[in-house]
C-alpha cells in the first residue's frame, strides 16, 4: 500500500514544488511600479508631442515606451483621481462632485455625491498592498480631508499629502482662509519652511523608497505633482527661462501647437483646427500693456512645466542610480485638459486670494503672486480639441500619458487606441499578480487592464461596444468606439447632448445629431441606462 501510493506522492510533492516555484517567479517578476501625475498639465505641452517648452526627462521616458494620443480622463481633478486609483466611474467611487459644499442640499446623503473615495470601490493602492507592495505616495490627494478619508487610511504606507485641490507652491497660505491642509502619514503636518512643491514631493518619494529598500519588497509609488496647477510660482532661477517666447500671442500659439502635433505625429496631417473660441478677446485686439501681462502667465506656465519635468528626471535618475529601474513599470499622466480658471480675476476664491497675493507685473511668478494661465492659454494649450478643463468636450478629457518600463515590450511607439483613466488600477493590479476583492458591497472595476497592448500581444484595450459614461456639474458624455455624445454646458438638459465623430473630427465640429437620428437615439438611450446603473443624479430626478 505505501509503496503503490509512493509514486502518486511523489507526483504530488511535486507539483507541489512546481506550483511553488511558478509562484515564486511569479513573486520575482512582479515590478515596482511608479505613477507620476501631472496637474492640469495641457495635452500639447510635452516637448514629445511637439511643444517647444524644454521636458527632455518625460520626453526620454516616452521614446523608452508608449506614448497614448487618445487618452480619456474627466475634465476635473478630483473625478479623474477617484476613477485613476478605483478604475471605476466617478460616482461609483463616490466623486460625483469634488466639493465638499453641496451644490444640492441633499447630496451628501445620495451615494456618488459624498465627494471622497466610497465603500463601493477597493484603491489601488489598498490591493496592492494587501499584495505585498510598499505603497508610497507624496503630493495632491483631493479626496477627502477627514482621517478616514486620507491617502494613508486608503493603504498607502507612507503618505506626505496635499489635501485640498490648490497650494501655494511655496508655502501653506493657499487659497481660502486657514491655508492649505497638509498631512503626514494620516496626521495633520506643516509644510517645511523653505521648500518648493516638486522638490519637496520628489524627496517625499524618494526617502520613501530608500527607508523601505532592505527587504527587497516591490513599491507602488504615487508622485502626484502639484504643478503646472496655479499659482504659476517658479524658483528664482527659472522666472526669466522663457522671456519674450510667447510676445506674439496665444492665437499665433494655438496655431503654432497645432502644427506642432502634426510634426510630432500626434495628429493626422489630415486634420483640421477647430474654429477660435468667439469669446476670447483676439490678440492684436488686447493694449500693448494686457499683451505684456498676458505672455508672461504663459512664460511663467512654461517654466513651471520644465521645472516639473527636472524633478521627474531627478526621480528617474534616483531609480536608475539604485538600479531599480529596469525592474520598474511607470505611468505619467496628467490629469485633465489645460486650466482656464483664474481665482484671482474673480469668483468665491478672490477676495482671499487677492488679500493675500500680488499679481503686479514684477511680482508674477514669486510666491507672493497667484497668476494662472487663464482661458486664452488653455485654449492654445489644447490644440487640435474644443474646450478645456471643466469642460466635457476632448480639450477637457484627453491627456498626456506615457507608459514605459518593465511590462512594456514597445519602444519609441505613439499609439491611437482608446484608453481611459479607469483602465490603469487594473493594468497595475494585473501587473503585481494582486486581487481585487469581489462582493459585499465592492462593486466590480470598469476599466480594462492595458497589460496586452503594452507588451505587444493586443492592439488594443476596449472594442467597439465597450461604453464609457460621465457626469460631472452638468458636463456630460457618453462614448462608444468612434461615437460620442456631449453635453458641455453646466445647465444639463438630455435635449442639448451633441453627437460627434470624434476619430473623423477630434475637434468637435460637426454636430451630427441631425445628419443620424438613429444613432442619435441610440446613445441617448444608452446614457439614460448607463446613467441609472452608475447613480448619476440629473435635475429631473428631484
């Protein structure tokens, strides 16, 4: 009997070790990952796609992997940021408005309006953890300022935060009166006298790394930059790096951008620039003195862009200089279309701002001063799109994003494929061999894992049926492989929803909803069940 059962115990001991040593080097080729966000960084700003503002770190990053032309985020911060780390809907993750005061007086009772990351999805950065990862993250939360509600009670290990949407670059002024709230690990933290955001991150995330190196554990790491966000604020030595470069103005640079893209192969030769916004005032049309302040937000924008892009590089250096590189998969994107707010110029932010800030010519650019970019720039910034942030048209959603590293089998590729910011927490969860948890009230991610189309096995992430949703503040729309309905104004109305073809028409300039009645109905009905599924409140719902 033992010796008739020896055999088959052998065969099981060994696939017992089979099966131990696939999940060891399983184990083994699991990367680090790093995730670096850029804040309201436009699409046509990287010199890779074409700018003439100097990024040569980013723009080395992406000739080592791949470069997304048709990347789809929200138009607003905090949304985007609630779908990157849930790879769920904006209201599913609870971001269905991204302040804390109510836009309706019961909002924060209606789940998908609690305006910080819900118990409906499980972060990124808990499954990875729960996977064996380090979690590190250093920069802009905008998901919740209460202790539960902090990045380092969503699993991160080691946290240094920005809690609320906007900082000083410089200091902890910020914007509303009490200043900005910055936390450490979970705790109420100061911001360090003397630092400046994208250097403080930087070292964050690196002392982060360095400390937890010793037992050979991978790393998920977040560098979530506070810039190019205003107050367009620069160290010293960069204030004057682009003086004179913009004195011909944002309509010569719009044009400038467009031809850019199509040099850099971003956009089709093919393509056309959409009409000017009637509601920018033209350029020649401004006084010699608005033209002398206007080109200096965009040479101050400019600076903060390349000095974001130096600190990249220098996290990128440090993991090369530790050789962690090459066993690495990192992300950049940024996280909506070009700004146009502008909280000096007016609205609720003003009056502090304006009692705190200095927005004389000489002052522009120092940590006294709160200049923005404003609507003009962020127009030029977006080309070949209509709109900008805050806005549901493809100047609004479609961002910069760059994958390359350990995982990424594509050298030096620009590709056209549909991906959306949800699809990140699963191509990163796939590629750290972690689970997402199922039942209860975790509901499943909609984004798809990128994983095959990185390593060069697929050619694409959704197909032609995958449909994607959103809502925001009455900004609205509904995508469904070339087709898209928009709705771009903040009074929603269902009868205002604009049917486009955004492959044939990347601008948004031919409203067919006449010319395809029938598919216009289509996506109609589509929105109003995908809009019901994800608990999207409209005005006709009170």
């Amino acid at each position: 009997m033992l010796q008739r059962n020896a055999p088959i115990r052998k065969i099981a001991c060994g696939l017992l070790l089979i099966l131990a040593q696939s999940a060891a080097a399983a184990d083994e080729q699991r990367p680090n990952i790093l995730l670096i966000i850029a804040d309201d960084m436009g699409y046509a700003d990287l010199g890779v796609f074409g700018s003439d503002i100097r990024t040569p770190s980013i723009d080395r990053l992406a000739t080592e992997g791949i470069r997304f032309t048709h990347f789809h985020t929200a138009p607003q911060c905090a949304p985007t940021r609630a779908m990157l780390y849930s790879g769920n809907n904006n209201h599913v993750a609870g971001m269905g408005r991204q302040y804390i005061v109510p836009l309706l007086s019961f909002e924060m009772e209606i789940p998908g309006y609690e305006a910080h990351l819900s118990d409906r999805v499980a972060p990124v950065s808990r499954v990875l953890q729960d996977a064996g990862y380090y979690t590190y993250f250093a920069g802009k939360w905008h998901l919740g300022d209460a202790v539960e509600q902090r990045p380092h009670a969503k699993g991160f290990d080691q946290t240094f935060a920005v809690m609320h949407g906007t900082a000083n670059h410089f200091n902890g002024i910020g914007y509303v009166e009490g200043g900005t709230v910055y936390t450490r690990n979970g705790e109420l933290a100061a911001w360090p006298d003397g630092a400046y955001s994208s250097e403080l991150f930087t070292d964050e995330l690196i002392g982060f790394i360095e400390a937890g190196r010793e037992d050979g554990e991978p790393f998920f790491a977040v560098a979530s930059y506070t810039a190019p966000h205003a107050p367009l604020q620069v160290p010293d030595d960069y204030l004057e790096r682009y003086a004179g470069r913009f004195d011909d103005g944002y309509d010569a640079l719009r044009e400038r951008r467009f031809r850019e893209l199509q040099g850099a192969d971003i956009v089709s030769r093919e393509a056309a620039l959409p009409p000017r916004n009637p509601e920018i005032t033209p350029w020649e049309e401004l006084s010699e003195s608005d033209k002398r302040l206007e080109a200096r937000k965009m040479e101050l924008y400019a600076a903060l862009v390349e000095n974001l892009d130096f600190h990249v590089g220098r996290l990128l250096q440090y993991l090369k200089d530790e050789e962690l590189y090459q066993d690495t998969l990192i992300v950049f994107m940024s996280d909506n279309g070009a700004a146009n707010e502008d909280f000096y110029a007016g609205g609720p932010r003003a009056p502090f701002v304006r009692a705190n800030y200095d927005n004389d010519y000489e002052n522009m650019g120092k940590e006294s001063s709160w200049v923005s970019l404003g609507p003009a720039w962020a127009e030029a910034n977006s080309a070949p799109f209509r709109g900008v942030k805050t806005y549901a048209l493809q100047g609004g959603i479609v961002s910069p994003l760059i994958v390359a590293g350990a995982g990424v089998n594509r050298a030096d590729v620009i590709d056209r494929s549909y991906v959306t910011v949800m699809d990140i927490a699963p191509t990163l969860i796939e590629a750290a061999n972690g689970v997402y948890p199922e039942g209860g009230s975790i509901r499943p991610m909609l984004g798809e894992s990128m994983r095959p189309l990185l390593a060069g096995a697929g050619d694409r992430v959704h197909d032609e049926d995958y449909v994607t949703a959103f809502f925001h503040v009455g900004q609205a729309y509904l995508r469904q492989g070339r087709w898209k309905i928009v709705h771009s104004s903040s009074q929603f109305d269902e009868s205002a929803f604009e049917l486009y073809n955004v492959i044939a028409d990347p601008g948004e300039t031919r409203n067919l909803n006449e010319d395809m009645p029938d598919l216009y109905g289509r996506m109609i009905q589509l929105w109003r069940e995908e809009r019901v599924e994800l608990g999207i409140l409209l005005p006709s719902d009170l």
